[in-house]
C-alpha cells in the first residue's frame, strides 16, 4: 500500500524537489565555503580552527610565495581544493536533480545519487551509506520515508557484500569473530525494523536526521587504533570476547535496524572495543556485520511491501561506479584522507540539521499528543 502511495506521488514530489534541489545546492556550497574558511583561518594562526588534522605545527601562512605550502602541514592551502571538491560534488548532485526533476525518469536519479554514494563510500569509507536515505527522499523523489528505508538496506547490504569480499581475499576479516557479532546483531536488527515500521515516517526522519549530526560530529574525531592482531574468538577467550560482542553487537544491530543504515560508524569502534582488534581487520569484520543487518532489514521491510526493487537495482548499481571511480581516486588523494573525513563530517551534519529541522514538527506533534 504505501509503495504504491510512493510511485503514485513521485510526480507530485518531482515540483516539491526543484525548490528542494536548489535550497540543497546553496546550503551545499555555504557548508563547504564556512568549512574551506575555517582551513584559510587554521593556517594564520587564528582561533577558528577544524579538529586537529595531521601533526604539522607550522603556521601555512609562513610558507608562502617561492617555498610553497609546508608539506608537514595537512590544513595547509592545498586541502582546501579537496574539501571544495566534495562539496561541489553533492551541490552538482543536488543540482542535477533540480534540472531534471521536471520530467526525467526516477531511474536517472537513483543513478546519481547512487554513484554519488558509492563515490564517498570509496573515498573515505565507512560512512557514506547514510546518505542512501535522504538520497532517495530528496533526490529521487520516494515520498514515503519507510519505503526509502527499505530500499536503501538493500543497497546497503549489496555494497557491503561487494566489499567483503574484496576484504576477504585480503585476509582482514576476523570471521569469528565477526559471525558472532553478526548474527546477535541481526536480531537486534529485526526488532529494530520491526519499530521503525511502526514509527510514524516523519517523525522517523527527523530522528534519522539527529543521527546524522551525531554521525557527523563522530566523523571530526581521529580513530583509535587497536593493538591485538592475533585476537581469536575460541574456548578460552569466548568468556571475555562472548559477552561483549552479543552486548555491542545487539545495540548496533537495533539501530541499524531502526533507521535503515549500514552502521558502520557505530560497528567499527564496537568491535575495537570489544576485541581490540586493528583497524583493518575492524574495518573488514564490519562489513560481515553491515551486509547482515542490511539484508535483515531488507527482508523485513519487504514483507511489508515497503522495498522499492527497481529502484533499490538502479541505485546499487550507481553505487558500484560510484565506489570503483572513489577507490582510484582514494589513493591519488591519500594524504589529503583525513580532510576528506572532515568535509565529509561537516556536509553529513548539515543534511541532518535540515532533515531535523524539516521533521521536527511532525516529531513534536506526536510526542504532545
């Protein structure tokens, strides 16, 4: 019934999405323009600063003229381009959606914006998915927030799935260790797409919007690094490793669930917490996880006809030329990873304050009531 609603209204929704398009692409180029500032104020020494970046200390600003930028210095005027470059990437998204909205098929959209995500995804990595759902709300035109959910698990488990197995030939999967926090978690997923069916669409998307800010602000924070490569989860170590995989595995599990998203922001750090492993094999065992409960949620959505299959193919595919075209440029622009993150961290906070802002009535009215 509300897949049907959706189709039936995405010609109504295309209107509503040139006014939305262009609303995106100017917040798009604020964002990223106050965040390209903040770097030209890093580097004369001022007090409007990003998050510690790198471990350069000398001042940019006294390497101008014939010396050239410090190349100690990662907020140094050459990772501004970077930055502008994500922005701008979005903001053509955005655009392109404005431009065509009017009467281009919903096809060409998800293969934007699913390029677009498999893009940051093979940029920057973990993270990216949680563009999947305001992709499909405010580009492609899906006018129900469940239906959106749904198709986007889909393309969530699909990616992941793809990845695995490219991390699996490279031997950084801890597969025990990540089945266990897998399928615990896939049943914290189940009850979590169980609730979020259940939850009222608007009032779903403006907590889906707090958690982008939150997302965001995690983004700005470096990552800590484990130190157990040999971590295994046998006999010996299951009474220390069990109880705190099933605990974080089931947490994680639910909110991913709950709003629709691969979770890998919040899978990463619990398994380093729970197992100490590095960050490659935390990053690899994630995936594992990530394509479970995508897939759970998945198929709980569909059982409920709120996955849109056409629709979910056309963005998976966009996400594999994104993420190929993302993974060559990942490594011409390896110094430049960490300011990426950081872009990254400030777009995906600004998407969730308009999505906040945008269902906050909703929210308000269901809680008052």
């Amino acid at each position: 019934m509300e897949l049907s609603y959706a189709r039936s209204h995405r010609s109504a929704r295309a209107v509503a999405l040139q006014n939305r398009g262009g609303h995106f692409v100017r917040a798009g180029a604020d964002t990223f323009r106050a965040a390209a500032n903040a770097v030209r104020n890093a580097q004369a020494g001022t007090q409007a600063r990003l998050p510690q970046i790198g471990t350069g200390r000398k001042r940019a600003a006294t390497h101008q003229g014939k010396l050239g930028p410090d190349p100690n210095t990662e907020a140094s005027a050459v990772t501004i381009w970077p930055l502008c470059t994500l922005g701008r990437l979005s903001a053509l998204t955005f655009g392109i959606a404005n431009v065509l909205s009017g009467g281009m098929e919903t096809q060409i959209l998800a293969l934007a914006a699913g390029t677009l995500v498999g893009l940051v995804l093979g940029l920057i990595g973990g993270g990216g998915s949680i563009l999947a759902v305001p992709m499909l709300i405010y580009v492609v035109g899906v006018a129900s927030p469940h239906v959106a959910i749904g198709t986007s698990a889909v393309a969530v488990a699909a990616s992941a799935a793809i990845n695995l197995v490219l991390h699996a030939r490279q031997g950084t999967v801890k597969w025990r260790c990540a089945t266990l926090f897998a399928l615990v978690g896939a049943i914290g997923a189940w009850v979590g797409a169980t609730l979020g069916k259940a939850t009222n669409g608007q009032s779903l998307l403006a907590l889906f919007g707090a958690v982008m800010i939150t997302v965001g602000l995690l983004m700005l924070r470096p990552r800590s690094e484990g130190d157990n490569p040999n971590v295994r989860l046998d006999m010996q170590s299951v009474t220390i490793l069990g109880p705190r995989l099933v605990a974080t595995g089931s947490a994680t599990g639910f909110a991913s669930g709950y709003f629709g998203i691969g979770g890998g922001f919040l899978i990463v750090p619990s398994l380093l917490f729970a197992t100490n492993m590095p960050m490659i094999a935390a990053v690899g065992s994630s995936l594992l996880a990530v394509a479970a409960f995508g897939a759970t949620t998945a198929l709980s959505y569909s059982r409920s006809g709120l996955v849109d299959w056409p629709l979910a193919g056309v963005f998976v595919a966009g996400g594999v030329l994104g993420g190929t075209v993302g993974t060559r440029l990942a490594k011409m622009l390896a110094r430049h990873r960490r300011v990426l993150t950081v872009s990254f961290g400030v777009l995906v906070a600004g998407i969730g304050t308009y999505i906040l802002l945008h269902g906050l009535p909703a929210l308000l009215h269901r809680l008052g009531s």
